[in-house]
C-alpha cells in the first residue's frame, strides 16, 4: 500500500495520521470501533427496562377495579310532611247584589254615589222624580175622604131604620137591603185606603235605598234617564267582602276542608285567608274543582283579578328522604341506593311536598333502604361505594 492510499483510508476512518504512518494506526482505530460499539450495548440495556415497565403498569391497571368512592348515606324514614295544594283563580265578590229600578217610567233627576264608594244599609243611591208618584197619593187621599163619608151616610141612614116601621111609609125590603149597603161602603173605603198604600209606596220607590252595607261595584244608570221597571241600576259588594274562586285538580279535592289556612300570592301582595266551601261538584272538560277561599284583607284586589292561592293540608306521615340525596337524571328525580354488594344503583322517583330538609317519596323506595345523601352527583350506575360518617356541625 502507498502513502496516498494509506492516507485516504485514515481520513475515512477519523483516525491520526501520525498512528498510521508509524505502523500502529491499524491497531488504535480497531480499538476505538471496539470500545464505541460497547459503550452504546450498555446504553441500550440500561434503558431498555424503563421503558418496559410503563407498558406493564398500564396493562395491569386496565383489569384492576375501579376506585372505592367514599359517601354518607341516610335511610328512608317515615316522616310528618305538610303538603302544600297549589290552585289558580279569580277575584270574585262573596255575594254581588243587582240593584233595580221598582218604579217604572220615572226620570231620574239624582245620583248619590258612584262606582267604588262603601255604602250603608238605607242610604240613599238614587231618586226619581216624585211628581206623578206624589199626585197619584194625593189622588188616593181624595178617594180614601169619599168612601169614608159615603159609609158615615149609610150608617147614619141605618141607625134611623132600625126600629121596625110602624106604618108602611118605609118597605120592608129597603130595610133588608141597609146591612149589604153598608158592608159595601165599608169595603169602598178599605179599597181606598189600600189604594193610597199603594201610591204611598211608589212615592217611596222614587228614593232607590242601599239594602245592605257594601261596596259599589258596578252603576248602569245616567243622570235623566227614565229606566224600565225592573232595569238594574247599581251592583252592591255586600260587606265588601271578596273571595277567590280557586281552581286545583280533581285528586287534591279529598284533602281540602272547610277553615284550612291558604296563603293568598298576588304579584308581591300576599294575604292570609281561609278555605271557606268546597263545590260539591267537578268540571267535566278540565276535571277541576273550585274551592272558595274568603280574603278577610282584600287589599289591593279587585274583582276580576288572578291570584294563586297555596293550601295547607293537613299533616300526614310518609316516606321521605333528605333533599341532598335528590339528584336528577334525564330531567327526572332520582337517587342512588346504596346495595348490600357495596356498589349504588340508580333508582327513579315519584316526589311530593318538601319541608324541613326532606322531600316526600310517592313512589320508587321502601322503608329502611339507604340513599347516598354526600356525593351522589359523582355517581353512576354501579359505582363502588366505601360509607364513611357525616361530617359533625361545628357548635359556637
């Protein structure tokens, strides 16, 4: 081999030239690949066990079971509820008077009070005018004085024939005829009175007089009006007292009695009332039932207007669960059972009225099963379950 091409094959392999000039650059760059080639299998088997045991950890969690969830439960227990009735509808008058014209084909010539204004029993509304009603008195006083002197006639005439004749100047049948003669003067004159009786009421009709205490609701008639006989003239609140005629299901009606507490919602008025009659019967197309509730205050209601009225029942004992165990699923009340296996099931409800931290259970749960109460939002069907105590209240 010459020097040009024992340099070229140093240059090739990285080595020194002086090595190989000197006859030892065989021998070093042997040396050097032997020792690079060892040093990179050390690297390699050192490394290669870390990254094996990732893969092994991983494939032995993937069949492990999942983590206990640690909870707190309650059991299902009988507890007293109020439930709360919630019906709708309308302001009405407890008792609404119509107010008519008795006499008929009079003017109206004066109106004392309008619409809204409290009334008393025998206060004056209205007055018609009182020329022919005080004519046809003064006509019936008239006839009343000529039926009475035509009976002080007969009477006299018969107090002077009631001897018998003593001569034939006075015919016996004229004498038989003097009793019927005077029983009908005496029967002219009770018609005459009961005739000025008469016009003296219709005198009396021409003042229209509230008939009880109340409010005005309603006046159908104008100043100079000559209203028909029996044309309603005014509509009377008797009392002023209101009710709403609420409207609640068919199912709820059993509950209800007379003299419940209702609570009376009105925008942000409220009242306290009371349950005053149930109707006896039901709509057919809505199956609803009516319930009268008196308003003692009526306030700022008016007839005509809607409100909410919420009735408490009575008491009644029932299964129940803490509110916390509610959770919902699909919109709907649920609560995760807690199974003897330790694993919870999902398990939906039917709920009712909710009162001091429970709510009613209607159906879905018996008596004595457990439902997780702390962390069932972090639940799902078959979830394992480790039950740990409730947290105690700090005390002050």
């Amino acid at each position: 081999m010459d020097g040009l091409t024992a340099t070229s094959h140093v240059a090739q392999r990285g080595l020194p030239d002086g090595d190989y000039r000197d006859g030892r650059g065989w021998r070093h760059g042997r040396f050097w690949l032997m020792a690079l080639s060892s040093i990179a299998v050390l690297s390699v088997a050192a490394v290669a066990p870390r990254l094996r045991t990732p893969v092994a950890a991983t494939t032995k969690s993937r069949h492990a079971d999942p983590p206990t969830l640690a909870v707190t439960v309650a059991p299902v227990e009988r507890h007293t509820i109020t439930r709360t009735a919630v019906a709708y509808g309308s302001v009405v008058a407890w008792q609404e008077l119509a107010i008519a014209a008795e006499a008929g084909g009079l003017r109206v010539v004066e109106i004392a009070v309008d619409e809204g204004e409290r009334v008393r029993r025998g206060q004056v509304l209205l007055r018609f005018d009182t020329a022919v009603a005080a004519a046809q008195v003064a006509e019936a006083e008239a006839a009343l004085v000529e039926a009475e002197a035509a009976l002080q006639v007969v009477r006299s005439d018969h107090g002077h024939g009631t001897e018998p004749p003593r001569s034939g100047s006075i015919a016996t049948q004229m004498v038989g005829q003097r009793p019927a003669t005077a029983r009908q003067a005496e029967a002219r004159v009770l018609a005459a009175r009961a005739h000025r009786a008469e016009a003296t009421v219709r005198l009396a009709q021409t003042e229209v007089l509230a008939p009880v205490d109340g409010m005005v609701a309603r006046r159908a008639v104008q100043l100079g009006a000559v209203p028909a006989d029996g044309q309603e003239l005014f509509r009377i609140v008797r009392d002023g007292r209101l009710e709403l005629d609420a409207k609640l299901p068919e199912l709820d009606l059993p509950a209800l009695h007379d003299g419940q507490s209702v609570r009376v919602v009105h925008g942000d008025w409220e009242a306290q009332a009371s349950v005053r009659a149930v109707a006896p019967t039901v709509a057919a197309d809505t199956r609803l039932g009516l319930v009268h509730v008196t308003l003692p205050d009526a306030g700022k209601l008016r007839p005509g207007m809607f409100a909410r009225a919420e009735i408490q029942l009575d008491p009644a004992v029932t299964d129940a669960v803490p509110e916390a165990a509610i959770v919902f699923r699909d919109d709907r009340p649920a609560v995760f059972v807690k199974e003897p296996n330790d694993r919870v099931s999902l398990r939906y409800l039917a709920t009712g009225a909710r009162q001091g931290g429970y709510v009613q259970v209607v159906d879905g749960l018996r008596e004595g099963e457990f439902v997780v109460t702390s962390g069932a939002g972090f639940l799902s069907e078959g979830d394992r379950v480790a039950v740990v105590a409730a947290p105690a209240l700090a005390t002050r």
